[in-house]
C-alpha cells in the first residue's frame, strides 16, 4: 500500500512540476515519518527514499539508531534549546529555527562537535497564533542575526501554511514566502543563501510546486493518517 501511495505522489510531483515547466530535479520530497513504525520507515526506504522529516528530538534519534546510515534525516518540528544537543550534526537540515536564542543554542553545539549545520528559517506566513516561525516582517532580522553565527548556514526558508481543504487557499502564501525569500537573497547577506524553500504537505505540495517549493514535506500522503489516540 505505502508503494502505491509514494508512486502517486511520486507522480503528481511530476505532473506539477511539468505544469510549471520546472525539473523533477529540483524538489525534493521529503517522507514525513512522525509516529509511524520504523518497519514503515524501511518500506519507503527500499521504494528509494532517503529523505526523511521528524518532529520529535527523542523519536528522531530512536529511529536513526535503527534505520541505515545513508538516510538524510531532517528535524521539521519545533525545536527546544535542551534537545539541540542530541541533534547537532546528525541531521542533513533543521528546518525549524524561529529565534536567534535558539540558533545560538545550535551554534555552541556545533562549536563544540566542530560540525556546520545547515538551517532554514521558519516563517509563520499566515501568523496563525497556534503556528511556530518569525513573523514576515522579522525574518530578515532573524536571518542576519543567525547569518553572525559561523558554525550555522542559512539555506533558506520554511513554512506550514494553514490547515485547509481547498489547496488553492494557500496559493497565496506560497507566493508570499517565495517572494521573501527572493527579497532576503537579494540582500546577499554573509553565509546565507535562499536555495531553499521548504513548503507544501499532503493537502497542498502541488500547489506549492507551482510557486517554487524546492522541498515537499509529505505524511498523510505517503504512511496514511496518524494515529495519536494510543500515545
Ligand atoms: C506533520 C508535518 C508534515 C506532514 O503533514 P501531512 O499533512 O501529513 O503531509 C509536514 N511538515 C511538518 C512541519 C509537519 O509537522
């Protein structure tokens, strides 16, 4: 079952890439594998897939101890300063850093396993209360402060656009942080750059394809809906 779930999404990839003219190259789909069993995780993994996002410090590391080495693992969740410890240099990207207290956390980590961490800077685009990011009008603060600290490389931009049923909904907010993102690589800053954009999950990632998504973030898509009763 999770084959045929992946080779869809597999293929609407490629069908929203195409629509835009853009290369299957340049996006990344990333297996979001949050409370599933490891035996799942190792059935996309033998499908090819080697990307994949959590959200929890304590579930990431327990499956990384188990899963193969060549697995690119990417912490998309909030992230609090007291885990960042057990992260530093393990994963391929953080893509939920929304406060320089917390880049600072990271890059004295990082100091002190003498690794570089590659980072994206989440952005709360809708400025929905319950959401985690920086603010619109703060991220380039955000991204010039974390720019000072050496041990970090800002590769771009990542946002959760709203919960919604109609995917068009979010079109908008695409386009909003893809623009931002074009604004702050303008601004050529030390040590950043905007290649990346972390946007679009199950319910709108083609969508968020059309307006220059360079990494898809899909669960429901591929492992099914998440159970979060028996926790
Ligand atoms: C859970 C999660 C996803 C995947 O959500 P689906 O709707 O299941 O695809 C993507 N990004 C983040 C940050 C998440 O927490």
């Amino acid at each position: 079952m999770l084959k045929e779930n992946l080779a869809q999404v597999e293929q609407n990839i490629r069908a929203a890439c195409e629509r835009v003219g853009r290369a299957r190259e340049e996006v990344t789909l990333i297996a979001v594998s949050k409370t599933k069993p490891v035996e799942m995780l190792q059935e996309i993994y033998s499908e090819g897939i080697r990307d994949f996002g959590e959200n929890k410090v304590q579930e990431l590391c327990d499956k990384m101890e188990i899963l193969p080495d060549d697995i690119r693992w990417h912490m998309i969740g909030h992230l609090q300063t007291n885990k960042v410890k057990y992260i530093v240099g393990r994963t391929e990207l953080i893509h939920s850093v929304d406060s320089l207290h917390l880049a600072e956390e990271i890059q004295k980590q990082a100091v002190k396993k003498g690794v570089f961490v590659p980072v994206l800077v989440e952005v709360n685009i809708a400025q929905e209360e319950s959401k985690f990011g920086t603010s619109k009008e703060e991220a380039v603060q955000l991204v010039r402060g974390i720019a000072g600290l050496d041990h970090l490389q800002v590769k771009g931009l990542m946002t959760i656009a709203p919960y919604t049923e109609n995917p068009e909904d979010n079109r908008l907010y695409f386009r909003q942080i893809r623009q931002l993102s074009v604004d702050i690589g303008k601004q050529n800053i030390d040590n950043v750059s905007m290649n990346v954009l972390s946007m679009g999950m199950t319910g709108d990632y083609m969508t968020a394809i059309e307006e220059g998504a360079t990494i898809v973030r899909v669960g429901t898509g591929i492992f099914g809906e998440r159970n979060y009763s028996k926790e």
